[in-house]
C-alpha cells in the first residue's frame, strides 16, 4: 500500500527467472501478493534458452495485468560459453510451460539485456533493489563486471539455488542453478553481496499435492485455468518420481521469502564456495567442521544459507489466490 503521502513504499524488486512452471507460480505469487513492487524482470539461459524465457515472463505479467513491466533478454550462456543442455525442458516442455505457453504477448522484451537493466536499476535506486534470482547467477555476475560497487548499491539479493544436505537434481551433488553456471554462482558468492540463499534442502515442504492440484483443475477461475494447462508433463514427471500425485514448487519458497519473510524458520551464516572441477562440479560446500584445518575453502564474506521453511502458509496462500473470484484477485 502506497503512503498518506501517495509515495509507493513496498520494496522494490527485479527478478531474474527461467519460466519454467514453478518460476511461473513465484512469479504470479509476487504480482498478486501486494507485499513487493516489481520493478522489472529479466530471463537466463535455464530451463529453456533466455528467449523463451523472456517470452514466458511477458506472457505471464500480461496474464495478472503488468504487462508495464520491463522485461528483458538475459545471458543465453553460462560464462565459460559452453553451450547448456536444457535438461528443464524434461520437466517442464519444450517452450518451458508443458506445451501450452501459448500466443506470444502483446509486448516485446526491452533492448538492454539483463545485466545491463539491472546495473541501471541499482543506479536509479541505490540501496533499495532486492534481487530475486531463481535461475543461473549469470545476469549477476555479469553485472558486477559492469558495476563493481553493486554489493553496496542493491538492498539484498535472494538466490534460490544450490544444496546442502539433499542430493542434487542434476547431478548427485550439483542443484539446476548452479550447475548451470557453476562460475558465475562462485563469483556472486564470493563478492561481498547482502546475500540470502535458499537451498533445494529448504524448499522441501513446496509441494503442490493431490487436493492442491484438484482445486485448480475444478475453479472456474480463468488464472486457475490457465495455470492448470501449464502443469500437465510437470505433474506427470514429479508424480513418477515420488509414487505420489504432485509436484515441486522451489522457486515459489523462494519468491515468499521477500513476501513473508516469517515463513523462515531456521537460517544460518556461512561460507558458501562452488565446486568448478570434476565428477562435483556445481556443488555448494560448506565447512562446518568445528575446527578446519588442512585443504580449507576459500575464505570470503558469509551469507545468510536458509535451512528450514513453513511451506504451508505460502501454498494455501499461492492456492487462494488463483482460485479466488474474480472480483478479488
């Protein structure tokens, strides 16, 4: 809610995403929330390519009515240049919404790339931007390149991304996001950012279950509707792997933590380093032997590791949202 004084005072934010169906969820849960402004949105390479990621990212704000916001085309590789494999597309389809992103928006991505949006962002508001990162830390690390005094020009940057004690969804220790780019998520961990990490381990209870599923197939909200289309092969795909009708919704924790922040039960300052070799390249480390010595990690700044959210809260909320009447969403 705006002041008395007509001033807009929710914090103001810029999201990196992948869409992606459960980035498609955070992104709908920020718009809906009222809790944040979004200030502008821009894509990476990650469940599909950055192109079609911005392309989902419009198609999304013009669904909950800000198609105002900026969006822009973000890095399509990772740094080493290597090409990726859209392994996301597995999971969520080829165009990254189960096949059924449909018609192209009504707006066009903005020329400046993500990094660049992003660097004159923190320039137009310093000290007030969050970051929600829900993809690869590319667009990040390419922007402290450009402004190497961003860690003291954003507020605070929220990066859901790597794995502490659960295994890895890419490889047996290496999370989506940072396997991605695994340089890029070194290089943002070691740059003295006002950083919140919000592990695959964290994200644990976001799962959208039988009864969830069945009030958005049975509301005769056109959100819900078309929210639903989006979730055939996402369904599918996580219903085989647990035995059990549902399926994750990781970046929607993520995105709650700026919303709610007292859903975080349990969070915890640490060192977090990268893995850039071998068979654990992607994995997050970190040292919490009570008295480290021999073969220690690069030393840097901590950053806050979230270990534990009340996930309950954020689904039913996620849930009354895409099935409340019209006249109330």
């Amino acid at each position: 809610m705006g002041s008395s004084s007509g001033i807009d005072r929710r914090p103001r934010v810029v999201v990196h995403t992948d869409p992606g169906v459960d980035d498609a969820f955070a992104l709908i849960y920020l718009a809906l929330h009222g809790g944040v402004t979004i200030e502008a949105v821009g894509s990476v390479h990650g469940n599909l390519g950055a192109r079609g990621a911005a392309e989902n990212a419009l198609r999304i704000l013009e669904l909950v009515g800000m198609e105002d916001i900026p969006v822009a085309v973000g890095a399509d590789l990772p740094l080493n240049r290597e090409p990726p494999v859209y392994s996301g597309q597995i999971v969520h389809g080829t165009d990254g919404l189960g096949g059924n992103a449909g018609p192209a928006a009504r707006t066009a991505p903005i020329r400046e790339s993500a990094a660049e949006q992003l660097v004159q962002m923190v320039r137009k508001f310093p000290g007030e931007l969050t970051v929600l990162e829900l993809g690869p830390l590319t667009n990040l690390a390419l922007a402290l390149h450009l402004e190497p005094d961003l860690p003291s020009l954003v507020r605070d940057v929220v990066w859901l991304g790597g794995t502490i004690e659960r295994f890895g969804n890419i490889t047996p220790d290496a999370e989506a996001n940072t396997h991605h780019d695994p340089e890029a998520a070194e290089i943002v961990l070691a740059a003295g950012l006002p950083l919140t990490v919000v592990p695959l381990d964290a994200t644990r209870g976001a799962w959208a279950d039988d009864a969830f599923l069945t009030a958005l197939e049975e509301s005769p909200n056109p959100l819900a509707h078309k929210v639903n289309s989006w979730l055939g092969q996402y369904v599918e795909t996580y219903t085989k792997l647990s035995s059990k009708r549902g399926c994750e919704l990781f970046d929607l924790l993520a995105a709650s933590v700026l919303t709610d922040p007292g859903v975080v039960r349990l969070a915890e300052p640490h060192e977090v380093t990268v893995e850039l070799l071998g068979h654990g390249r992607g994995r997050t480390m970190i040292d919490r032997r009570p008295l480290p010595f021999a073969h220690t990690l690069p030393g840097r700044e901590p950053v806050t590791v979230i270990r534990e959210i009340d996930a309950e809260p954020v689904m039913r909320r996620m849930l009354d949202m895409l099935t409340a009447p019209m006249s109330e969403t």
